[in-house]
C-alpha cells in the first residue's frame, strides 16, 4: 500500500539549493542567468552568504523574493571572532526590508575547529552559543525574518544530540517566546555514504544507540535521516513541531571541510531525495521491494549543495556550470520528470474540454508555507469553519485562485508571504488573518456555534 494516502491538499514546494560557496556572484548579470535556472527547475528555496563588512546587493535579494524565493541569508562567521552586532543589526534590517525570509548565524559550534583552544575548553561554551542565537533571533524577528539555529555536526566533537538538547532546553528557558516560536531548526543532510533510510525512526526506533559507540545491527544519526533524530528533541522541549530545513543535501559529508574530501551523493540517491521532496513514493533503485520512508512534513525545505561553483574542488558537487549549463545531476532530473510526464501523458486519455467557469470551488484555506507544520492544530482551531463549509484546504495559490472565498492564514509575524498578493486581485473573496485571529474571526461570524 502506498505511504502517501491521496489528499486534497498541495505539499509545499521544499526543493531549494545552496547558491555559489563565496559572495562573488551578486550582480545583475548573474540575476539574469540563475533566476531563470531556478524557476525552470522550480526550486523555492536559496541558500546564500553574506560578507560580514557588506550587504549584498538590494537588487539581487529583491528580484529573487520577488519570485516567490525564500531567501536564507547565511553569515557564516568565524565561531572565533567577536560578532559586531551592530554592522549585522544594519545587515539584517536592510535584508529584511528587501524581503529575505530566513536568515542564519555560524555553523558546527559542537566541533572543536570552529572554536579557539581557550573557547572550547570553556564549560559555558554552550550557554555562549544560545546567548548569541538569542539576541540573533530577536534582530531577525524586530526585521520580519524568521532566525536559523546553526547547523551541528552529526556526531561531532560534541555529541550533537546532547548539544542540541542542552542549547535547546536554555532557548525555552532564556528565550522571548517570540524567538521560540518562530526559530526553525537546521540539520546538515549529509547520506555519509549510507542508505536514505538509515537511522530513520530516530532514537524511539533505535535506542540502543549512545555517544561515539555504534551497536552492533544498530543505526545512528550519521545519515541523511539526521533530522528525523533532532525533531523529536524539539517537540520534547517545546512540546510543539519545530520546523526543519535541511542543508547541504547531496553530499556524503561536509563538503565545506577540506579535511574529510566529502563526495557527492550517486545520482540515483540524489534522485531519490528530489522526488521524495516532491511528495511521490520512491523505492529504492538497490532493493525494488523496498519503499523509502517519506521526508517528515515539518521539513520545511531541503537546500541542495550546490547550484554552481568556479572552484576546480567542488566540480561534482554542482549542479550547473558557471555559465549556467546543466551538469549531470541537473540533467538527470530533468530527464527524470520528462520521461515521468511522457508515461502520464501516454497513460492518461485526453481530457474532454468542459466550458470554462469562474470558480471550481466555493471555499478553499490557504495556509501560508510556513505554518505547514502546525497544520493540524490550526485545522483543530478551524474545525466550526471546516464542518459548516467543507472548504478545500492547503498550500497552493494556484488552486486557492480557483475559488470564490478564501481564508488565508499568514504567520503571526512580519509581513504576509509576497504570494498572498497573487490572491487578493482574483476576483475571489479574500480574507487573510494571523493564527492566533482565528478564535475571533470565527466567534465575530458566528461560526463557531454553527
């Protein structure tokens, strides 16, 4: 039986990439060669680095978050190095009036090289990394983009499920509940040369595992299935869903760390992660009887390592040239989706034109991409609205503009997702309100007591 039940509503579109591995590539010549790429290959996701002394270019962050682009701003900063909070204060409020969505300060603070001797060794160690990813979190959120805890190292010099823990326990208890409820989680989605399904389950479905030692038949967190292990974590601290966004998928290790000489991932696994992202059940090409686990719903995107790179150490990781060609990872999905779409079109009769009407649905709940996880709780509040109109419900504007009234819920912060717009001049009824206005709104149209 198939793992993904038929639904009436759209996955969100998770499919992102890590954009050139240097801040040399932000000019309006090279907004008019990747823009293009990534619509054609319909990605929504991009990954990008700031100088700490410069803002990239207005121009470049506005014309992609124009596009519908969730921008991730990464100020991958020396762990080291004292932070001028107030030359980044000015970099994040010029990113967010620009329309960058996400935004994230350093990675691997549980390894010992992105530290100095003194700092490692310092008991605080961990207590100084949230300390600096709280006040992060509250300039982003004060500037409208939601902040990224930094990515650990899978195992690591630090165990990372204890860091993540602690550093996670002293957020719930340090934090604003403004940062705890709109930081998102990253996790590196490295395959380690493994399976896609290996250690997936997390620790519930393999408790044997402990720091550093590996039992025998057993699984651990070293595979692209680490999120699956940092998610149950969070909702034990939280009590919620945090949401997740994956770096670096297609790589077997840290491809930003000279030491281990990470390869890229083969192209049936990359292959695999694309589709599964996409929401299709995918079986694995090595053992056909055997369905891959879908990717968790609070994944909230999966940013591929790497669009494009100059750098003659890192040709086969990218999946484009510098000059925009298609590099075989490229070219493999593309060849993948149209053979996907010929057999459909082959399988499938032509459809009888029916005369054209304004609207094919009466009522539809578009929920904004970035509450997908809480889906089932909003739908929990929403349920006096759902019982007495039956609306269809999801993700996609697309088929939101099919219908008369739509009920959109925007995140509680910032301003509304830039594809709200798309909506508002279609003809149809629009309402749009914040989850915590859905009490009201339903009491205000006596919904509640239908």
């Amino acid at each position: 039986m198939d793992h993904q039940a038929k639904k009436n509503y759209h996955l969100p579109n998770r499919l992102g990439f890590h954009y050139f591995p240097n801040c040399l590539h932000y000019t309006e010549k090279d907004i008019q060669r990747w823009l293009p790429t990534l619509k054609e290959i319909n990605a929504q996701w991009l990954v990008i680095q700031s100088p700490a002394n410069r803002a990239v270019p207005e121009d470049f962050i506005r014309n992609l978050s124009a596009s519908g682009i969730n921008l991730v701003v990464d100020f991958n900063f020396p762990l080291a190095d004292e932070i001028d909070w107030h030359d980044l204060e000015l970099l994040i409020s010029s990113y967010g009036k620009w329309g960058a969505k996400y935004a994230m300060l350093n990675q691997h603070p549980n390894q010992q090289r992105s530290w100095s001797n003194s700092q490692w060794s310092n008991p605080d160690l961990i207590n100084s990394v949230v300390k600096q990813f709280i006040r992060f979190g509250e300039i982003c959120l004060e500037n409208g983009i939601r902040p990224v805890f930094p990515m650990l190292t899978p195992g690591g010099d630090y165990w990372d499920l204890a860091f993540l823990k602690i550093a996670l326990s002293q957020i719930k208890d340090d934090a604003p509940l403004a940062v705890q409820n709109n930081f998102v989680l990253s996790t590196a989605a490295w395959d380690w040369g493994k399976p896609l399904d290996w250690g997936v389950g997390g620790q519930e479905s393999w408790p044997k595992v402990k720091p550093y030692k590996l039992p025998e038949e057993s699984q651990n967190q070293l595979g692209f299935r680490t999120y699956e292990w940092y998610a149950p974590i969070a909702r034990t601290v939280f009590g919620k869903t945090i949401p997740i966004l994956l770096l670096q998928a297609g790589t077997a290790g840290d491809p930003q760390n000279p030491e281990t000489n990470a390869l890229p991932s083969d192209l049936e696994k990359l292959l695999a992660i694309f589709r599964l992202l996409k929401g299709e059940n995918v079986y694995d090409a090595l053992d056909e009887s055997h369905l891959f686990r879908p990717i968790t719903s609070d994944v909230i995107g999966c940013c591929f390592y790497l669009l494009s790179s100059k750098s003659p150490n890192l040709p086969a990781c990218q999946w484009y040239s510098a000059d925009g060609q298609r590099l075989p990872p490229a070219q493999a999905v593309f060849i993948t989706e149209q053979n996907n779409q010929d057999k459909k079109a082959k399988a499938e009769p032509e459809e009888v034109s029916q005369p054209k009407v304004n609207f094919r649905h009466n009522r539809y709940i578009l929920i904004a991409q970035e509450l997908q996880p809480e889906t089932p709780k909003l739908l929990e509040l929403l349920h006096p609205y759902i019982e007495k109109f039956r609306p269809m419900i999801g993700f996609s504007v697309g088929e939101a503009k099919k219908s008369a009234m739509i009920l959109a819920i925007a995140p509680a912060f910032g301003t509304e997702p830039p594809e709200f717009e798309l909506i508002k001049n279609n003809g149809s009824l629009v309402k749009i309100i914040q989850p915590g206005e859905i009490p009201a709104y339903l009491k205000e149209q006596d919904y509640a007591n239908q």
